[in-house]
C-alpha cells in the first residue's frame, strides 16, 4: 500500500496549486483525479477554454464590425468554427500537459480514478487504495441543471456543452444572468446568435456594485442581448428540435438550444463524506475552521467544495494556505483583497466591497469615479465605454473597493487587490506615477476624483 504525507483529491486550480506547492515544502504527494487529464474544470471546461473562444470571436468582432474604423477593410470575412474549436483544444491540451510536466518535477503521484475516503486516512481508487497522513478535499464543482429539464449537452447545455458546439445556433436561451452566463453569451453573440437571457432577479450579475450590474446590462443590450428581468422559468420541453420555456406570468420563449447558467454546486458526492461524519452544511459545502481543517482535522477542504466564491484563484490560495500549514506556517487569507472578473467585452473587474456593502456596513465612504470615455489610451484602442470606480473609507482614505468596467479591467484590478491587501491610501494610488497613455491612468484619476481634484474631467 502506498502511502504519503498529503493526498490531494482532484487536481483543479486549488488542487494542483496545493499538490505542488506541498511538494516544493517537502512533502510526499499524491494528487488523485476523477477525470482523464489534470487541471479540473477550469483547465479543461472551464476558465480556459472559454476564454479562448472570447478571445477569438472578440477578434472576429472587431474587424467585422469596427475594422472600417480604423481603417482596415476585407471581403469574404467568415468564421472556420472547427478552427476556432481545435485551436481553445490545443490552447487546453498545452496547459494540461504543462500541469503534467510540473507533476513530474516535483515528482507528485498522479493518480486518476475516483476517489472515496474509507477511513481518516485511507482512500479507495479503483481497487488501489492509498494511505496519507492528511487529506485535502479539492473537488471542485458542477454545473446545477434547471429539475425539469437535465442536461443533453446538445439543446440544454451547461457550460460544458456550450465550449465545444459543432454549429452556431441561430437563437440561444441563456437561464441566469451571472458571469458564466454572460460570458458564453458574448462568444455566440458575436458569431451572429440572437441571445436572450432570463434572469429571475432583477438585475444582471447581482453579486457586482449595482452601479456596475447597470452599466453592463446597458453595453450588452446596445450589443444585441436582450434581457428579460424578474423572470422565472417554470417549466421546458423539447419540441420539433427547438426548446421551450414557460416564462412565470410572461409567456413562453423558445430558441435552438439553451444554455442553463443558474450556478454551480460542490461536487462531494461518492466521496464517502457522510461515512465518516465529515459535517456539510445544506449546500453540500464541507464545514471547516480558519485552518481549512474539516470536522476531521486531517481531513482539509478548499476552493468550491467550501463556502466562498467560486474562482479558481480563490481554490488556488487555498491550495497554498494549506500546503504552507501543513509545513509549520500560519497563514491568514485577506478574503477581501480577492479579485472576480468577467471578460465579456467591455471587461469587469472587482475587487473589494460595493457601495451597497459599504452602506449596509455603515461605513462613511469617499468614491471616485472617472470615465474611459476620458482616457487616451481607451480612446485610442476604440474603447471608450466603462469607467472606473474606487471606494475608501473616509475617517482613513483606506481603499476597500475597486470597480472597473472597461478596457484591460481583467489586468488593472490587481493595482486594487495590492491596495486593499496592503491597505493603501487614496493618495497612494493618486500620487503614484502612472505611465502615458495607459487604461490604468483612469484608476489613478479616479482615487484623484475621490480627493476632490480630478485632472482630466
């Protein structure tokens, strides 16, 4: 029986990270994956690819589109939509096997097969079982299906589905209004599909500062989505090859295929939790202390099988925290200094707390805002729409939230994660010297319209 000092299960962003970074600390690892390549949703099915095919259609876009603004002009524009497909399945196969290659360099066990905890410190793979001092739970999640209607991969689609579509619908239904959602919808959108998207509360992507939620509904609408708010489906069917939702008091609405984006839930089951009286809450979530440790102490958990948003970079700190804990150290996480971002176009990037957590916090806040509309470089690029948005405390001028819709949002949040991790000033960020022209002058105007004294509105 082979035994080691950590076994991970399941090698996603928080997994991987924990599997390596656990070797790098001296450990004995083995990493344990249900699936038949490393790197779990996000590599495979997930953050990856879909951003290969936003990245890729963003360009289609363009040149179609605003090509004649910048002077460039084509006939016979068209998209190879098996190209665009095999090129997001190499960009993932690459950085799989880069997983792979790092497995070996730190020579961590990789094992596939589907894992079950039999006792405290044995797992079941297969007819295989392994023994490790400690245990770290990284499984990740799965798409949630509406409960009348599960998915096909072909008409209902998941996220899954949607990444790899042989054709492009001429009309997509999208249920949920959140990040996934949207992002999805911009890739089908762009190729030509008529998106309509319903959402059951009364606002797209919720979780954002509703100044920003507002701003994206206001974009993506101008871009040809159409939104239907407060709505809830109540029941769907299949019917002469199109799928038919009931709308709640609205109606029905009908498309070629329909992408169900209503959230994810922790994968935890056959995992043999319960057998061992490991505590989830009503969530399936694993219950764990500040130490990630579960109601087993040598049991750990992170990422989205506990509570928290579900990024990969939050699993991937986790994954960190652990292996560091593991090695003697103490680590604290600044869960508010974690950016979520949505690469729809234009991007958004938030880091922080919104005004609205702000006011239910009561605290007394001084906000700046300043427009890309007034940014040489977002004008230059063609990329006026969005602003920049940044929260501070007022007794202290502490930055605690940054909100950005616009161009490069995706790499300009991170001027906002240092400053809250660190806990920096308005005038940190408004006297510091940012390059000419840049996207991220907007941060620094924006911290300066927070002072009192904008240069450029």
């Amino acid at each position: 029986m082979a035994t080691f000092d950590l076994a991970v299960i399941g090698s996603g962003p928080g997994g991987y990270v924990a599997a390596i970074r656990a070797a790098q600390r001296g450990l004995k690892v083995v990493c344990i994956e249900k699936d038949k390549t490393l790197g779990g949703t996000c590599l495979n099915v997930g953050c990856i690819p879909s951003k290969a095919l936003l990245h890729a259609t963003e360009y289609y876009h363009r040149v179609a589109h605003e090509g004649h603004l910048f002077g460039i002009e084509g006939e016979n524009l068209r998209v190879n939509l098996a190209q665009m497909m095999e090129r997001k399945n190499q960009v993932v196969k690459g950085l799989t096997e880069g997983v792979a290659y790092l497995f070996k360099k730190h020579q961590i066990t990789a094992i596939f097969g589907a894992a079950r905890l039999i006792s405290t410190t044995h797992i079941q793979v297969g007819s295989e079982t392994i023994e490790a001092k400690n245990i770290l739970l990284a499984t990740g999640s799965e798409p949630i299906p509406l409960p009348f209607l599960p998915f096909d991969e072909k008409t209902i689609l998941s996220s899954t589905g949607a990444l790899s579509l042989s054709s492009i619908p001429k009309k997509m239904l999208i249920v949920g209004a959140g990040i996934i959602g949207l992002e999805l919808g911009s890739v089908y959108k762009r190729l030509g599909t008529a998106i309509e998207v319903i959402e059951l509360l009364d606002r797209a992507v919720p979780n954002l500062d509703k100044e920003i939620s507002k701003n994206v509904q206001q974009i993506l609408t101008k871009q040809g989505f159409t939104f239907h708010l407060s709505t809830k489906v109540t029941a769907g069917k299949i019917e002469a090859g199109q799928v038919k939702f009931t709308l709640e008091g609205k109606g029905e609405a009908s498309a070629d295929v329909a992408l169900i984006a209503i959230g994810r839930r922790p994968f935890s089951k056959d995992l043999g939790l319960s057998e061992l009286g490991i505590q989830q809450d009503k969530m399936g979530r694993v219950v764990i202390d500040d130490h990630f440790r579960s109601s087993i102490p040598n049991i750990y958990a992170i990422g989205d099988l506990v509570d928290g948003p579900m990024l990969a970079h939050k699993a991937s700190e986790e994954g960190v925290a652990v292996a560091d804990l593991l090695a003697g150290d103490k680590i604290t996480l600044n869960y508010l200094a974690i950016p979520n971002v949505m690469y729809t176009w234009p991007e958004v990037a938030c880091v922080g707390m919104t005004q609205e957590e702000a006011n239910e916090a009561s605290l007394q806040t001084l906000i700046g805002k300043f427009p890309f509309k007034a940014n040489a470089r977002a004008r230059c690029s063609g990329d006026p729409e969005g602003f920049v948005k940044i929260i501070a405390e007022k007794n202290t001028s502490r930055i605690i939230g940054l909100h950005i819709i616009g161009p490069s949002a995706s790499e300009m949040i991170h001027e906002g994660v240092l400053a809250i991790q660190e806990k920096l000033t308005l005038k940190s960020i408004a006297h510091a010297s940012h390059a000419h022209p840049t996207c991220s002058e907007a941060i620094k105007e924006a911290a300066l319209a927070a002072l009192g004294h904008p240069i450029h509105i």
